[in-house]
C-alpha cells in the first residue's frame, strides 16, 4: 500500500457561474495521474480548458484538515 496518494481534480473557475470543481480520481503515483490527464484533455469540457488539470499529493492514515470549522449562520 503506497503511502501517499495523488489526487486528481478539475478545476475551472466562472464569474458568472458556480465554479466546477471535479475529482477525478485517486491514483498510486503522479504518473498514473498524469496518464488520466492524458486520457481526459480530448474529452468534452475538458479540452475548452485544458488547464484546469491539477494534482494534488495526500500522505494516507493522516489528519490533513486539523482545525475545526465555523458555520456563517448570516448566509443560511
């Protein structure tokens, strides 16, 4: 079992729209990842914005969100 994993999103952001924010997948290395990419940038959506592409490195059997949270009751 690898230690980290890599995870891949897509991401685009719209002024006038919601943002999209996609995760793709979860791979064992950076070069499955970036084979994914490979397989995607053709795809629809994908090739209007090639570079939404991002990939991100996460160590496994860690906390990576330490802190608590607040909810803004002004924007329910």
């Amino acid at each position: 079992m690898p230690a980290e994993v890599h995870l891949l999103w897509y991401v685009r952001e719209r002024e006038q729209e919601e943002d999209i924010e996609l995760l793709i997948g979860v791979y064992e290395s950076v070069q499955d990842a970036n084979a994914a990419i490979e397989r995607l940038r053709i795809k629809a959506g994908f090739a209007d914005f090639p570079q939404g592409f991002e990939i991100a490195t996460y160590e496994i059997n860690k906390d990576h969100w330490t802190d608590g949270f607040r909810i803004d009751r002004s924007l329910d």
